[in-house]
C-alpha cells in the first residue's frame, strides 16, 4: 500500500516537472515571436539623489503576453537567460534604451539624465557584446556618458582581467558601470579593487528591514562605508518609507530608488513625472 502511494506521488511529481517544463518552453517560444511583435517594452524608474532631484532612471523591461497579460521579469529573464535568448533581449533592450536617449537628448529637460540599463552576465561575456554596444551608440547618436551599464556579481565568474578590459574599452568613452543587487552574489572585496566601477546599488533585500533587522541595518552601513572608501557612489534600491530614507541618507548614502518616489513609468509618465517636479514625497 505504502508502496503504491509512492509511486503514484512519484508520478504526480514527473507529471508536474512535464508540465512546468513544457510551460517554460512554450514561453520561450512565445518570447522569440512576441520580441518581434512588440509585445516587449521598458519602463522607465527615476532614480533620485539626497536633495530629491531626478538625476535619470533604470530602464526595466516588460513583457505583455496576449493571453497571459503580464508575465514578470523575474520568470521571463530566467528563461531567457538559461535559453541564451537573453542575447537578443539585451540586446534590443540596449537598443531601446539607446533610443530613449537619443530622444532625451533633443530636450533641454531631459538632456542631463543617464539610463541605467541591466546587462546580463552572459550578455556582457559574449564576444559580440563590445562592437555592438559600440555601433548602437554610435548610430543611436547618444551621449555614451549619459548610459550606465548595471552588472550584477555573477559576472565574477570569469577571469577579472578580461571583464576589466571590456569595462575599460566603455569607460573611456563616457559609459558608467554599476553593480547591481550588490550583496547577494559572489563579490570579493579583491573584485571590488580591479573592476573600474562607479557605483554600488544595495540590494532591495537588506533596505527592505532596515529599520527593524539591526543585521541589515549594519550592512546597509558597511555597505555605504565601503563605497565611500572606495570612491563609488552608493545607490539603495526598494525604497519604499520615509523612515528608510531617513536612515540611508543619515548614514550618508546619496542616491535613490523605490516606489517611496515612484514605480517605474511609461516613458510619458516619466516626462511628466518629471514636469510635475519630481517626486511629490521630497528627498
Ligand atoms: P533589478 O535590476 O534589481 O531591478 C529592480 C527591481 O526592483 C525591479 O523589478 C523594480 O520594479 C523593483 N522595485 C523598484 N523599487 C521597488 C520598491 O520600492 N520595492 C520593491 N519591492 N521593489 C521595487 P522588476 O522590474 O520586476 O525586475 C526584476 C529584475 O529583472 C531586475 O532587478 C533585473 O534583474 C531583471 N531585469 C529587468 N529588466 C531587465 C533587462 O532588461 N535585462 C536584464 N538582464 N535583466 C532585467
Ligand atoms: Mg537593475
Ligand atoms: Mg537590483
Ligand atoms: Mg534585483
């Protein structure tokens, strides 16, 4: 008896991990024919320093799937990072954020703010990654300075040297690297060192308690510390209170984001968010 409800749980769990299976590869079908049918766009998150001004945004990507509405970010870039789609998606996001840029740059109220873009790790490994970024900037006409790169710690992966190259290669054209989720990976202090960064984002996950969790409060702190010596500028992401501001900026951390400010827009909504003066809570 025993023996037979085994196996049929067995079983219910083979049907399930089928069925979860051939779900994520219909998406991933679903994501190649629906990338050329305008089914993706990106939305636009402001990004704040200590006096409340906006000073650019990130760029996040969305997915409307026709029948299953929206699909989240954080289902769809799995799948795509782990079918090497993600090479065609960062890529076409990097062109639509370039875009986004040329057009800011045409106005005179917009022509100030950077566009954080996320690069995945095997986006930014792949050999293709540097000339194409270089020829989108330069047919897209932007300014390369008013486009920051946002890398997370499983780039460290691969060898430090050659990801500091190609940082490097961006860099003395005006690019802005970031490092994102700062806290959850891999980072070595040694990486932090030999990679040409200019800003560390903190993770959503240790701002979320830190005004409850002394352990987060302490590495929000460290963390702030850390880019100060380091010379990065040191961003915390999820910001939702006003309490958490209040801690961040007292502990001297200069830069924002969370829906405290705003969630992220429609790139009108961001215009007019940004005619409105900004941010009706103020920093
Ligand atoms: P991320 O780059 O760390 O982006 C921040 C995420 O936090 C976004 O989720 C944003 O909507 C969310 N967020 C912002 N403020 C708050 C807040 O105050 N509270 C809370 N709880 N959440 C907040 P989203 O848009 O769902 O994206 C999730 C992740 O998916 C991103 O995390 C990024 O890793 C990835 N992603 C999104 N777009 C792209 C893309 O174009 N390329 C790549 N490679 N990854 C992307
Ligand atoms: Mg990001
Ligand atoms: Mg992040
Ligand atoms: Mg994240």
């Amino acid at each position: 008896q025993a023996k037979n409800d085994g196996r049929s749980t067995y079983r219910f769990f083979d049907r399930e991990l089928q069925r979860a299976m051939a779900e994520r590869m219909a998406l991933e079908q679903d994501m190649r024919t629906g990338l050329h049918s305008g089914e993706f766009y990106l939305v636009y998150q402001p990004q704040l320093d200590s006096r409340g001004q906006v000073i650019g945004a990130e760029a996040l990507c969305r997915w409307k799937h026709p029948q299953k509405g929206m699909v989240s970010p954080a289902v769809f870039i799995d799948i795509a990072e782990k079918s090497g789609f993600i090479l065609q998606l960062g890529q076409w996001v990097l062109e639509q954020a370039c875009r986004t840029l040329y057009g800011w740059s045409m106005d005179p109220r917009l022509a100030r703010l950077t566009l954080a873009v996320n690069v995945s790790a095997q986006q930014f490994h792949h050999p293709d990654f540097l000339p194409q970024t270089l020829d989108l900037m330069r047919e897209c006409r932007i300014n390369p300075a008013k486009l920051e790169l946002e890398l997370t710690e499983s780039i460290f992966a691969q060898d430090v040297e050659q990801i500091a190259e190609k940082m490097q290669a961006l860099k003395s054209l005006g690019v802005c690297f970031s490092l994102d989720d700062f806290g959850t990976g891999y980072s070595s202090l040694n990486y932090l060192k030999r990679l040409p960064l200019d800003q560390l984002k903190i993770d959503q996950s240790f701002v979320r308690d830190v005004i409850t969790d002394s352990f987060d409060a302490s590495i929000v702190v460290a963390m702030i510390s850390l880019g100060e010596s380091l010379g990065l500028k040191v961003l915390a992401e999820g910001v939702e209170t006003e309490s958490q501001l209040e801690f961040l900026r007292g502990k001297g951390c200069s830069l924002f984001q969370g829906y405290l400010f705003a969630k992220p827009l429609s790139e009108a909504e961001f215009q007019s968010y940004l005619q409105q003066g900004g941010p009706q809570v103020h920093a």
